[in-house]
C-alpha cells in the first residue's frame, strides 16, 4: 500500500513492505494518506530487500523515513540473513549497533539472527510462525476439513437411509392396521 504523507504531493510516496501504525482504527484501505488519518506517521516500518533492489532505491527509502517521522525502520535481505536497523533519536534515524536480540522499542518483539534465518519473538517469548509452518498449517487444517466434510456427507447419507427405512416401517405398519404415532 502507497504512503503518502504530504497532502496534494501525489509524487512523495512509499511503498513499505510492512507498515505499523498505531492510533488508527482497523480497516482496509487503498492507500495510506496521512492528512486522513489524523496525520499519524507509521511508526515502524520493514522493508524485505529482493535481488531487485539497488542500493540507490534503498538509501531513498531510508531518506524518505528519516525525512517523514518512522521511529523505527528495519531492513532484511533474506539472501545475505542480514537486519539492519535504524531507531529515531532527536536528531534522525540512527543506527542500531546489535541487532541479534535487540527488541523493538515500539513492538516489543525480539529479533534472533542466531540461526540460518531471521527469527521473530512475541512480547511473551513464543516465536512467530515462520512461512513455511503457516503453509504447514493451513494445509493440515485443509485436510482436517476435508475429512470433516466427508465424515458429515456420510452422516447425512446414513440419516436419510435411516428416514427411509422409518417411512417404509410406517408404511407396513399402517398396512397392517396399526397406527405408528401409538406405539411406544
């Protein structure tokens, strides 16, 4: 989604990866124009660097941050697995100097670097989800619903052989002389 700070300046924008705003209501939005959100500034901001990337496209961005107010700013190459981190001072955005546990003043999340990738820590020390165990996930939860659904078509067929096999029961009792709803 499009951030634009400045109010008819369409050509000052960015793009983040991921934006964190608080102080604003949930909802979905096609863009992000600060003048209509109380002039809230996203206070952290993460950018996934691609192959893509030049390193002239992520200095503007870094400039873009700086000039517009983010308080943190975080920038992964999943390539290389390196973070870096910038954190607003009086004077800017500054380098932060360790980023292996460094937990973010805003989210209070923990930043592991420790391991073959990037790990992310809750405030209360459970990891978050990786891609890969969320896709795991979803389709174990696929599967399950799956079998659920199976399991209810074949109740369902089950339930209706049984109501046909009451209604042919009724009818031979009927045929009989022996009125059904009287028998206990």
């Amino acid at each position: 989604m499009l951030w634009y700070p400045v109010e008819h300046d369409r050509g000052t924008s960015q793009a983040p990866d991921v934006m964190v705003v608080f102080g604003r209501p949930k909802g979905d939005r096609s863009s992000y124009r600060q003048w209509n959100e109380g002039n809230i500034v996203p206070q952290v901001v993460f950018e996934i660097r691609s192959p893509s990337n030049t390193q002239t496209e992520m200095d503007r961005k870094w400039v873009f941050y700086n000039r517009h107010g983010v308080e943190e700013y975080y920038l992964y190459d999943p390539k290389k697995n390196d973070l870096s981190g910038w954190l607003r001072s009086q004077w800017g955005l500054n380098v932060i100097d360790q980023m292996d546990g460094w937990v973010s003043p805003r989210l209070q999340i923990r930043f592991d670097m420790s391991g073959e990738s990037l790990q992310l820590y809750r405030p209360n020390g459970e990891a978050f989800a990786t891609y890969s165990e969320i896709m795991e996930r979803l389709e174990q939860t696929e599967e399950r619903l799956e079998q659920t659904e199976e399991r209810l078509e074949q109740t369902q067929q089950e339930l209706e052989l049984k109501d046909r096999e009451n209604q042919r029961l009724k009818e031979l009792l009927i045929a009989a002389g022996i009125d059904p709803d009287k028998i206990d």
